[in-house]
C-alpha cells in the first residue's frame, strides 16, 4: 500500500464523518502499520506524512444547546424507555454510546462511574464484543462524573419499571426489550428515536430539520456548569476529553461573566485602596480570619498587601478564579 491509497482512504471517510473521527479513525490505522514496521513486515508506514483534514476550533454555537425547558420536551416525547437516556447525557455529560451502555454497576455513591461505550455493531446478534473503551481511551480507564440528586431519582424510577438486564457482566438498562434479547441499541440505531422526539416537541430548525442532536444534550451539561463557576478542567474531565484545550475551545466564549469575575478580583487586589485604610505593611500575603459578617469565603481569604497600594481582603474564591483564567 502506498501514501496515495491512504490519501484517497483518508478523502473516502472526509465525505463521511468529521474531521475530529477521521482523525481518531487514523490513528487506529496509523498504529497498525507501526506494528507492521515494527514487526519488520514492511519497510515503512504509508501512513507518515499523510494529510487529514483540519479540526477547526469547534467552538459550540449558542443556537446549538437546548435549553432546560427543551430538555424536558424531548424527555416528554422520546419513547418511555428511553428517557434515562436524555438526562444521562443532560445531566451527566454523557456520549450517546456511553449512556447507552449505562449499567446498574456505573452507580456510586454521589457519582457515575462510566467505563464503557456500546460498539457500533452491539445491535447485530452476531456482534462479538458489545461494548468496548471510552473514546480516547484505553481499555479498563473510567472517569467519574458527578451525580446530581435528580439524575438518581430517574435512574430508580426506569429500574422499577423495567428492571435491568443482564448483557455479559453487566446489568445494563437500555438493552431491546423485545425480539432480539441482549442486544444493544445504538448511536445509529437509537438516533431515529432521537429524531423523532425532537419532531414531536417542535423543535426544529429554519429548514425544517430537527433542532438537537444527542450531542447537543452534552453542550448543555458543559455549559450549565461552567455558567455556575465549575473550573473549566473539571468539567473537561467530566466529559472526557482528551485536554482541557479542547473544552476551553468549544465552551470559553459561553462564560462571559468570567471576564467580569477576573476584572473585580484583580481590581480588588491590584486597584487602589480607599484613603481610610490603614498604610501597608511590607509585602505579604497570608491567610486571615473570617469575620462574622464578612464576605470572604467560609475557610478563610487572603489578605493581598501591594506595596504602596496597602491591603485588601480578597475571597480565595476570587482568586482562584482569577488564577484559573490567567
């Protein structure tokens, strides 16, 4: 195989999928020619110098994230069944295939545990393996995700309706219900149900197209907590990706009040100082005690002494807001 066979492979898939999936998928291709290399079976990866489409910055359109009314529109109108699976990925952050392959074993106590995603073939009765790692990563890698009050509450209300069923070791709930037992939907299979929720709610575009995709539903558990001043790195880890670059590319221009909160922080610590407060020690920085009353954070502030500028009390909230932003 030459460079030119990967090039018109690599503009087959560009006709198909995203820029960011050839790029996962070549990666995959990628490491298996190395292994032929390194095996001495052919003298040189045709994949080396190979051109893939430029990933854009992605950053995530307002007009793209359902709002929490919309939310529970789709909630109301997708197939019973499937519910769970909305606010698994509202409310959690979740990849369709990963909300998909949700089993009883991912609860824990106040968080979700998410090892797996369903396999694009899960549906197929002669599908090997049903599930397989979460994207970007390894085999037997989890990430934690908070687990909100709500989320509990709909996660035992599906169980008591249809219970769980046993696929492997696992006791998942999305697994078919009728025909083909122990199969699992997925993200092509369950995407006409998607589609028609988001019909049947109304909510489409310009064109008469459905609104929201299922990754839609994930914007909005990224958006929301960062519009509440969850730290950017946080949130990437609780949605998986592979950097924090990444969040902060899709999601930054969302939080505009972050722009206000670093503004008053380095005002307060950086500004001048009223005529009536006290001059300044030499330059320090150390903790204080919260006075009954004060504003400071419940653990304490920092007291932030400027050279001539004198001392201000700063909430360690702020500061680290400001910290995070720099």
């Amino acid at each position: 195989m030459e460079r030119a066979d990967i090039d018109r492979f690599v503009a087959a898939l560009s006709t198909k999928l995203s820029a960011s999936t050839v790029h996962d998928r070549m990666t995959l291709v990628r490491s298996l020619f190395q292994t032929a290399v390194d095996e001495r079976r052919i003298p040189r990866s045709p994949v080396d110098g190979a051109k893939l489409p430029r990933v854009g910055s992605g950053a995530v359109d307002e007009e793209a994230i359902p709002t929490r009314e919309e939310v529970d529109l789709i909630a109301r109108h997708i197939e019973p069944y499937y519910r769970l699976s909305v606010y698994l990925q509202a409310g959690a952050g979740l990849r369709v295939s990963e909300a998909l392959a949700f089993a009883t074993q991912c609860r824990r106590f106040g968080a979700l545990r998410v090892r797996e995603q369903v396999s694009r073939t899960a549906h197929r009765a002669d599908c090997p393996d049903r599930f397989g790692p979460l994207k970007h990563r390894t085999p037997g890698a989890y990430r934690d995700v908070p687990l909100a009050a709500f989320l509990e509450q709909e996660i035992d209300a599906h169980l008591r309706r249809w219970g769980a069923t046993p696929v492997g070791c696992r006791d998942v709930l999305f697994a078919r219900r009728r025909g083909m037992a122990g199969t699992m939907p997925t993200a092509t299979t369950y995407g006409p149900d998607f589609r028609r929720a988001v019909r049947a709610a109304g909510l489409l575009g310009r064109d008469g197209t459905p609104k929201y995709t299922p990754h839609t539903l994930r914007h909005f558990f990224a958006s929301t907590a960062l519009a509440h001043g969850v730290p950017v790195h946080e949130v990437s880890r609780w949605l998986g990706h592979t950097s924090i670059k990444m969040t902060v590319d899709i999601y930054a221009h969302l939080v505009p009040a972050a722009w206000e909160r670093c503004r008053q922080a380095l005002q307060q610590a950086l500004g001048p100082v009223p005529a009536d407060v006290p001059a300044a020690a030499p330059a320090v920085a150390h903790r204080t005690a919260t006075a009954a009353g004060s504003p400071l954070d419940p653990v304490g502030g920092v007291r932030v002494c400027a050279g001539r500028s004198g001392c201000v009390d700063v909430p360690v909230q702020r500061l680290v807001h400001a910290c995070a932003l720099a």
